[in-house]
C-alpha cells in the first residue's frame, strides 16, 4: 500500500526506504561478517591485514547519494537517493535515471505519456511507452495539485517479475485498476520526455531491479579451499610428528634418563616419563609450529594486490573511447582467472554495440549493396570502396555509408519498384520524428532496427518527415507528399509483421507490409513465384552473412472492399468477447495476396574483436554460454555473426516446447540425434540414460564427434531447470560446442549458472552490462562487469570491469594464467620451503633425548620467514611469467593446464613436501656427518652447538636461495635485488648478531660472541654447506633437464622459442572474410513491442511541442578484420607435434 498522504501516515507502514546494498559489508556489518568469511582460511591469524584490503562500500554510496527532486511541503527540493521513502512523490526530467519503482502521476506529453529505456533491466535499449491514468495525468506539473493528491494504492507484494504488475489506485472516491503500462521502474531512464511525476511504490530493496539483483556470495577460489584442506593435513601431520617426538621422549627418559635425572631434577621421585612425554610433545608442538603456513595467507594477499594492480595498470585493456581502464575490484580471485572453463555471456551490449546499419537490399530481384569490378566479381571486403555521396541532400545522415552506386542511379532514373520499396520503407514503422534546434530531423524510435530502415530510406531520398493520427508526410526525391493513414495493422511476437493502409496522393488506396520473409512469403500473389525464388536466394545470401533480414510487400486495395473491412474492423474493436481473435483474422484476411518488392539486410554490429576473441577463448578449451533477453531470432543471427553458430555444425536443436512435457521429449529426441550421428560409441546412450548423477563422464563427453548446438527458449528453459528434467537439458548442453538461451530472465540466468556450478563441477564467468545481469554476475564464480551504454550496475556488482568484450581474452589468457601460474609455483616453493626448514627439528630430535630443543639460534627461527626468504618469493608470485604476454594470446592452448588443475593440486602437494623432506634430510645429515668426530683447520673440536646450527642455517638459507632462483622463469632487477639480497642480508644479521657489539648492549639475548666469524672462517664449513647445497638442488636440476628435454610441454617449447628468437615477430598477413551461405532466415523487429500502432492511430503520442535535442541513433563505426584463419592455423600447427587430443573440443 502506497500514499502520497504526510510522511506520519506512510510511517505506519513497514516500508523499505530508497537505500540500497550490493556490496558485502556495512558499517555495523563489516566486522563480524569478515571475521567469519577470513576465519573460513583454516590458520589465518592476519586477517586484520586482509579486511583493509577487501573494504568496499564507495560503491553504494555513489548510488545512493544521487539527487532527486521530492515533492516536500508543497515545494521541489533536492534529496538524496537514499532518503526517498514510500509515498514520496518525485520529479524525473529527460535522460535521468529513476531512484525508484514509481506510478506515473503526470508528463510533458499529452495523455500522459513517457518513454522510457530500460536497458538496466532486460537489456533492451529500444525505447518503451508508459502512461499515467486520465484522472492523475490532469494533474500536469501543478505542483500544488500533487503537493495535495492523497490517492492510496494497494498492489502485489515487492517480486522480481518486470513485466507484471496487479493493483488499484484509490483516490476521489472511485477505483482504478493498475497495470505493467502505469509503472516505471527503478533503473530505467527517461527518454524523449521533458518531465514526468510519479509517487513511490517500492523502494531500496523492495525494487523490483534489487529483487532481481540476487545475494551477494562469498567467492572463494578453488586454491582457497584446496589450501584449507592443505593447512588441515599439515596440522595433523604436525601432531603426529609432536606424538613421535613425545613417544620417543618417554622412552628415552626410561632408557637413559634415569642416569642424570638426579642431577637434573634433584629429587628422583618428581619426575615421571609419561608425564615428560606430554610436555614435550607441547613443545615440540611449538617448534614445529613453523611446518604449518601461518603467514602463508599475507604472502597469497599481497601477491593477489599485485596481480590486481597489473590488470588495473594494463593499458592494453584501456579503452580510450571512454577513457575506461579495467578493474580489478577484488583482490581475491585472480588466479581463478586461469581455470575458467564456462563463460556465460549476454548479448546486447557486450557481444554487440546495439547499433543497426543498413547494408544491403534486394529489390525486385536484383541485389544493391554489393561493389563489383570490372570483370563482374566482388570486391573483396577488405578493399577501399567509395561511398555513396549524399551532400546533395541536406537532411542526410552523414554517419550513413551505402557503398553501391547503382542504387541511387536506380532512384534518379525513376525505376518504380525502387520508389516504391524505399516508400514502405519511409511509412511502415512507428518512428516520431521532431526537428532540433538546428532544423535537422531527429527520429524517436522504438526499435532500432527500425531506425535503420527509416534513415536508410531518408538518405536515399524518402525523407519521412512527420505524421498525426490520420496522416503521414514524407519527401520523395524533393516533392512532399501527404498520405491519408487508413489503418494500422500492428506488430505482435505471433505475426511477426507490421501493415499499414494508405490513401496516396493519388486517391489510391495502398496496404504496405513488412515482416519475417517466413511469414510473408505465405501471404504473396502466386504471380510471384519466380521473385520470390530469387528473393529467396538473396536472403540466404544475406543471412549467410549474419545480417538480419526483412521482407517488404505490398497490395492494391480498392474503396468498396476496404470500406466493408474498415466497418467489420470497428465492430471488432467493439466487442466484448474474442476480440483479439476477430481482429487477427481481419488483419489476416486482407494481408493476402500481396506483391513481393524485395528485402532488406541490417547489421547489428558486432564490437570490435568479439569474433576473434571467441574463437582464441574456444581454442583455450572454453565453452561460450550466450544468455540473452532477446528473441531467438536475434540471438541466432548474433551466433552465426561471432561463429559460434556455423553451417558446418553437424546440427542446431532448437528447444521451443510450451510445457514440461514437450520440452522433455525435445530433449530426449535430440540426444537420440546426437548419439545416433556417433553410433560407434555404442555405450554413450547407456550412459545417458542414466538419471542418477548430473555429473558427467568426461570420457563420454570426448567421444562426441562433430560440432553441435544447443538453443533454448526462456519459457522452454523454465520447464527444462525442473528436477526431473534438468538432467537431461545439462546432458545435452554439455555436449554441444554453442549454447544459447534467448529470452531468459534475470534470474533464469542465474540458475543457469548455479546449475553448471553444482554438477559441472567446473569454474565459471559470467559477464554481461546491465543489471539483468547482475543475478548472473553474482552468482558465478567470477563475474565480469562490461562498462557500457546500460548503466553501472553491472560494474558494481562485478569482481573485474573493463569497457569492451574482447578484453576478456586478455584478462583470462595473459592475467589470469599468469596468476594462476604465479600462485601455483609460490605454493609450491612455500611449502617445500617450510618443510625443509622445520623438519631439520625433527630428525636432531633423536640425537637431543628429545629434549624439545631447537637446532637452529632463536632469532633465526625468527627472521628465517620474516627477513631471509620473503621478499624472493614474492617476487616471483608477483613477477614471474614463464612466456610473454603476446605467446599467451597467440597459443590459447596454454591456458588448458589451469582448467586441469595441473599445477597444483594435492599430488603436486605431496611432491613438495617430498621435496622438503629430502631437503631437510640432506641439511641435517651431511653437517652432521661432517662434524662426526671432527676438527677444524687449529686443530679444536668444531662440532659445537652453535657452530652446528650456524652451518646448517647458513646451508638452508643458501639452498632455498639456489631452489627459487631454478624456479625463476623471468628475470627482472627486483628478483636480482630480492634474492641475493636476501643472501647478503642474512649474513649481515648473522655477523652482526655474532659480534662484541651486540654483545655489549644485549649480552643475555646474544650470548655466543664470534661463532658465525671462527665457523664461516673455515674452509671445511664452506666445502660443508657446498656439499649440502649440491646435494640439495641436484637431483631436481637432473629431474628438470630430462623432463623438458624428453617430455616438453607447450609451454617448454615456447619458452625456448622465446630464447631462440632475438627479433620481433612478423606480422600476420591478414585475410578476408569469406562469404558464408546459409539457409537460415533472420526474423523481422527484433525489439519490437506490440501497441505502439494503436499509439499512433489514437494519437496519444503525437507531441504538443519540440523536445530538446536528444542523442539520436549514433553509428560507430567497426573496422576490426578477422584473423581467426591465421589463429588456428598457427594454433595447430604449434600443437601438432605433440597433440594426443583430436576430438572435436579443440
């Protein structure tokens, strides 16, 4: 229930104010909910660190404290987004975003209408008409009537449904029933409109766009939880390890100690074996405390800040058209970057710009548009060609490119089926059209491919120019003429076209038609049998090129005909029962027997890079998900555009059932398809008849051969997420190389995403621009936010942003498995490192009487992690790549031991801590063999204490040293300086700690005066720490050399490639692209919505005055040329050699 009444009436209600919350913490929030999310990191005692890292509330307020003008004591005062209540009634000027779920009250334009954008919800930047009730529209912007209008609304409880809404508006003592059509929704902007008021309904998180925006998860790398697991097995080696000790200990002081307990204790009797036992393994729990990777956590933090900062730094993904870099917005989730093996991706705005642009037409059986030389052949689409000149046409859209000269011939040497084509074009359509303040034409338009059309026929010399509701003025070739408008015959999803009737100037009556060359071509004269078979093949021609097409008709109507069908029609509208029945069968009735004029081609622009960026992406094993809002036709075209749709695909299911049942039979007939094209693989269908797990057989999976995709509608998609047949729509979707849902919601999306998280068991992306995408986005395990035209939803609720598409090959190729790569071999060293450096504690447990007593100085143990073996390996966490940024563009197939888990995971793990304990053997066992009865170069006993442990940790610091620079693939002055330094550094200390000096000011805390200078001074103790080192590193260096000689990965052979090569790399010849035919027919108006005819013809939209400018349909245009036959060629080539792999996933 909502009211406009004083704020002491709404505060009886338990509304939700206008605040919002999308990222994870509060101020009163902040700490418990981190607390809780860092204590998730088995051993973490820094995360005090991390939450000064991962604050982010800057978000929210930017959104929150945006302005608007509320309607506060009688006056428009400016208030701040977050203070917008329930009741309140706003004020919302033209291009501005709308701070809540509003009914519209008033607006500029008559009848109370308003066009809105609402991109941010469904992604559909084609314009939208919203009208206020005829009793509240009254109420114009007299701001005293609205300061007193009290109405109550009682509606539908806050939902994430965008296209429905129940209620009723109770005001002046009568009732009036409220639809989707009376509200405007909180992200949506006003477009084409001076100004409108509205009273809040919903606001904050009641918004039916917060409704749709879904949780906000903790994300969590799949390294994360594997080091969780780690850190617990560490622990409980560590208390084995302190049981050992502790047993031993026990026996010890049975066997032994007896000897000298007397002169320890002083009284025999207090001192027990058991008991000692237990206090040792206490302390050996202390000792050996260090094995367990307590600063492991700051390391993988401040090696993840530097990731971070590279992506923000990177001025390859800058995009100077907008002066957007990219962003790293966690500092989390990068090395998830490099296992990435589902992308779920939107359509409008991220794969395209959203621009339409006419390219071709066919008219009358010949083809316009294409460039042909001398001989008659095709000028090649990478070749200069000169445009069409219009400067003879004042009113030309100068951003219009239309490069076939023979049609503007055609045009001035009066051609009559031309005329009369580019004349559909200028009065079928429901665009406005206004002049600005320079008298140039600006068209309103409510679908863009629309706008195309109509800027097409306008700069071929068909100017609409204005209509009212009985008329329509265009300019033909220069000459006004004014057609009478009949009757409009509009656009709906089930008829696929759009009719209007025409009185010409003439006196004769016109029926012009547009629409899906599958429906049209059913209602065409059989005269036209012989064009419609050329048309026909200019459309698959034109399809074939991914363009959208459209067909164009028409029909002769005479006067007493029509007059008997314009009278049934308005008994129709009359009617009370069926009437939507009656009128199609008018409109049907008299769309017959049309005559065929041609067809149009439009092309929804693909931004720059977006084809060459999924077939590397496809190349690097990763599948292309495309979740869209818009029609299948349209998602289809988009498909076939970027090749993820091709017509060598083996097969292309579509699934279009309307309940449960069909959609399941849909299904089971298709992977009845799939399977019976691979009859060879004859336990593939037992396979899949299984209905137990969802998990799936990756041996089944790889003996699918061929190419096959999958496309799903999202009524049909609803029954196929149901649990009993979610199975089977996985089943197959998992098989096929493309999958597209079109028509899906914002939350449809989401479960899309959450259902291949669950059972795929695989990492996912999903990136989109709007916020219907933001429930996507958040439940994936990395979300891409695109800064683009809809908003910054999106970006908010993102991990990473950036401004175009085609960064994402960057992002996940360069960074992403550069990061992945970093952290795995950083781990790797870690844990060696430890495990080398504790376990030494152990082994001179047994020669101690397990007396808990450290082999190693205290402030050693101390410095060891903190000072001498830091700062190296976090160089190479943060700097290390083993090749070049362009080698992990060009050869996508690096990327694939991410996606693996190959370098690094729990067998990894082991052969670290193998590695470590071999280390640690050979630093205990070779100094103390060399000590064994020895004696230095004077002749004195060397084999004391603290010369033992100088030895040995003058070995450790030198063999980890050794270890990491063998792991070190790429040099920079910091490695240098980080690990040698670290060297020199650890003898200063040693020297230092050793010295008179020291010992003067702490003589307590540093009591062996000397030791490092007479031990170091020796050359047997330097022949000593030599042997161990050797000893150490050796057997690696041996395993490494016969591993990349005998059995090299791509990577090994590339990094040689690299050394090898001292100059630039040549630059690629790039090639055209092919033409590719096709059979497949793209549907007519896309973003069409049904009833802006019956707008028109009642006139509720024609407007009172001119609007101010507003940006109209701007063209950007693309120039980007494919490479995807260099790539793969240049990809396969590389992998030939050594490829085991020849099924159809590459």
């Amino acid at each position: 229930m909502s009211s406009a009444a004083p704020q002491t009436n709404v505060m009886l209600f338990l509304f939700q104010d206008n605040r919002i919350h999308t990222s994870k913490y509060n101020i009163l929030t902040f700490l418990p909910i981190n607390l809780f999310e860092q204590f998730q990191r088995v051993a973490n005692a820094y995360f005090l660190f991390l939450l000064i890292l991962q604050f982010r509330h800057k978000s929210d307020n930017q959104v929150n404290n945006r302005q608007s003008e509320v309607l506060i004591d009688s006056k428009l005062q400016n208030e701040k987004w977050m203070n917008v209540k329930v009741g309140d009634i706003i004020k919302l000027e033209n291009n501005q975003f709308v701070a809540a779920d509003l009914l519209l009250l008033s607006s500029s334009e008559p009848y109370g209408l308003c066009y809105i954008e609402t991109a941010e919800l469904d992604g559909e930047t084609n314009l939208k008409v919203r009208h206020a009730l005829s009793v509240t529209s009254e109420l114009g912007a007299d701001i005293n009537r609205l300061a007193e209008f009290d109405g109550i609304v009682v509606c539908e409880a806050p939902n994430n449904k965008l296209d429905k809404f129940t209620g009723v508006l109770s005001w002046k003592e009568s009732k009036h029933s409220l639809s989707n059509e009376k509200i405007i929704l909180r992200g949506c902007v006003l477009r084409n409109t001076s100004w409108c008021f509205g009273m809040v309904i919903f606001a904050g998180p009641d918004t039916k766009l917060m409704q749709n925006s879904g949780k906000t998860n903790f994300k969590r790398t799949s390294i994360d939880r594997l080091m969780n697991t780690l850190v617990l097995w560490i622990f409980g080696f560590l208390i084995c390890l302190g049981i050992i000790l502790a047993i031993g200990n026990t026996i010890w002081e049975n066997e032994v100690g007896d000897q000298f307990r007397t002169f320890l204790f002083g009284n025999e009797g207090e001192k027990n074996s058991v008991f000692s036992g237990f206090l040792t393994f206490w302390s050996y729990i202390i000792i050996l405390n260090t094995v367990v990777p307590i600063s492991l956590y700051v390391s993988v933090e401040v090696i993840r800040l530097g990731h971070s900062y590279f992506i923000n730094w990177d001025r390859k993904m800058y995009y100077f058209g907008k002066a957007t870099p990219a962003e790293a917005r966690t500092t989390t989730l990068n090395e998830e970057l490099g296992q990435i093996e589902y992308i779920f991706s939107d359509k409008t705005g991220t794969l395209t710009q959203n621009i339409m642009t006419f390219k071709k037409c066919s008219i009358n059986g010949k083809i316009y548009g294409e460039v042909h030389d001398d001989q008659g052949q095709e000028i090649g689409m990478t070749k200069k060609k000169e445009a069409v000149g219009f400067s003879v046409d004042p009113q030309a859209d100068r951003t219009f490119q239309f490069l076939d000269h023979h049609l503007m011939e055609s045009i001035k040497l009066g051609d009559p089926k031309v005329h009369e084509f580019l004349r559909v074009l200028a009065l079928c359509h429901t665009v406005m059209s206004e002049e600005n303040s320079a008298g140039q034409l600006i068209y309103q338009v409510q679908s863009p491919d629309e706008g195309a059309l109509v800027t097409a026929a306008k700069n071929l010399g068909f100017i609409f120019k204005s209509r009212t509701p009985e008329t329509i003025t265009i300019e033909e070739l220069g000459t006004l003429a004014t057609y009478q408008l009949l009757a409009f015959l509009d656009f709906n999803n089930f008829r696929k076209r759009m009719s209007v009737i025409v009185r010409n100037p003439e006196g004769q009556i016109k029926l012009y038609s547009k629409g899906a060359d599958t429906i049209l071509f059913e209602r065409l004269h059989p005269s036209n049998e012989d064009l419609l078979t050329l048309t026909s093949d200019h459309l698959s021609e034109f399809a074939g090129e991914g363009l959208r097409t459209l067909a164009i008709a028409c029909r002769d109507l005479g006067d007493t005909y029509f007059r008997e069908w314009h009278k049934r029609l308005e008994d129709a509208n009359a009617a009370t029962d069926e009437k939507d029945e009656l009128i199609a069968g008018l409109y049907e009735e008299i769309e017959r027997d049309l005559m065929l004029l041609g067809a149009t081609a439009i092309e929804d622009k693909l931004q720059e890079g977006v084809t060459e960026t999924i077939t590397s992406l496809n190349l690097a094993n990763i599948k292309i998900w495309v979740l869209t809002g818009d029609k299948q036709e349209t998602a289809i075209n988009i498909g076939y555009a970027c090749n993820m749709l091709t017509d060598d695909m083996n097969e292309v299911f579509i699934i279009a059932g309307n309940t449960a049942t069909e959609v399941r039979e849909e299904l089971r007939k298709a992977k009845e398809n799939l399977f019976g094209q691979n009859r060879s693989f004859s336990n593939g269908h037992v396979v899949f008849e299984k209905k137990q797990p969802l998990e799936l057989d990756s041996v089944v999976e790889e003996t699918v051969t061929g190419d096959y995709a999958l496309i799903i509608n999202g009524h049909s998609l609803a029954h196929a997420l149901e649990s009993d047949v979610k199975n089977d729509l996985l089943e197959l979707a998992c098989m096929c190389k493309t999958v597209i849902c079109c028509r899906v919601t914002p939350l449809q999306k989401a479960q899309v995403v959450e259902l291949v998280k669950k059972h795929r068991n695989a990492v996912t992306l999903a990136i989109g621009d709007g916020a219907n995408d933001v429930s996507m986005i958040k439940s994936a395990h990395i979300g891409v936010g695109i800064s683009g035209q809809e908003g910054l939803q999106a970006v908010l609720a993102s991990d990473y942003s950036f401004a175009q598409f085609r960064y994402l090959q960057r992002l996940l190729l360069v960074h992403g498995r550069w990061s992945y790569f970093r952290m795995c071999k950083f781990l790797c060293y870690f844990f060696y490192k430890n495990f080398a450096f504790t376990l030494v504690h152990f082994w001179f447990g047994f020669f101690c009487g397990f007396s808990a007593q450290t082999v190693y100085d205290q402030w050693f143990i101390a410095l060891f992690n903190i000072v001498y073996t830091s700062l190296p390996v976090l160089a190479m966490g943060i700097f290390d790549q083993d090749v070049s940024d362009q080698n992990s563009m060009d050869y996508p197939q690096l990327y694939k031991p991410g996606q693996q888990n190959l370098l690094f995971n729990k067998c990894k793990f082991f052969i670290c801590v193998a590695h470590g304990i071999y280390t640690s053997l050979a630093l205990f066992f070779i100094p103390y063999g060399a000590f064994y009865n020895a004696a230095g170069e004077d002749g004195q006993y060397i084999a004391d204490y603290q010369s033992f442990a100088v030895t040995m940790a003058t070995s450790l610091v030198i063999v980890v040293s050794v270890q990491i620079a063998l792991d070190t693939s790429y040099w920079t002055v910091i490695n240098h300086v980080f690990i040698w330094g670290s060297i020199a550094t650890y003898f200063s200390i040693l020297f230092a700690m050793h010295s008179n000096g020291i010992f003067g000011i702490f003589p307590n805390q540093f009591p062996f005066v000397g030791i490092a200078w007479h031990s170091l001074n020796q050359k047997c103790i330097w022949l000593v720490v030599l042997l161990t080192t050797v000893a150490s590193v050796m057997p690696i260096v041996t395993f490494r050399f016969l591993r990349v000689d005998l059995f090299p990965t791509l990577s090994d052979q590339i990094r040689q490639w690299q050394k090898a090569q001292k100059k630039a790399r040549p630059l690629y010849s790039r090639k055209p692209q092919t033409r590719r035919s096709s059979s497949r027919r793209s549907g007519y108006a896309f973003a069409h919505q049904e009833g802006y005819g019956e707008l028109i013809t009642s006139g509720k939209n024609m407007r009172a005055k001119n609007l101010p400018p507003t940006s109209g349909l701007e063209k950007t245009p693309s120039n980007s040329t494919s490479w995807i036959e260099n790539l793969c060629k240049k990809a396969t080539d590389t992998v030939s050699s050594f490829s085991q792999d020849k099924t159809v996933k590459l």
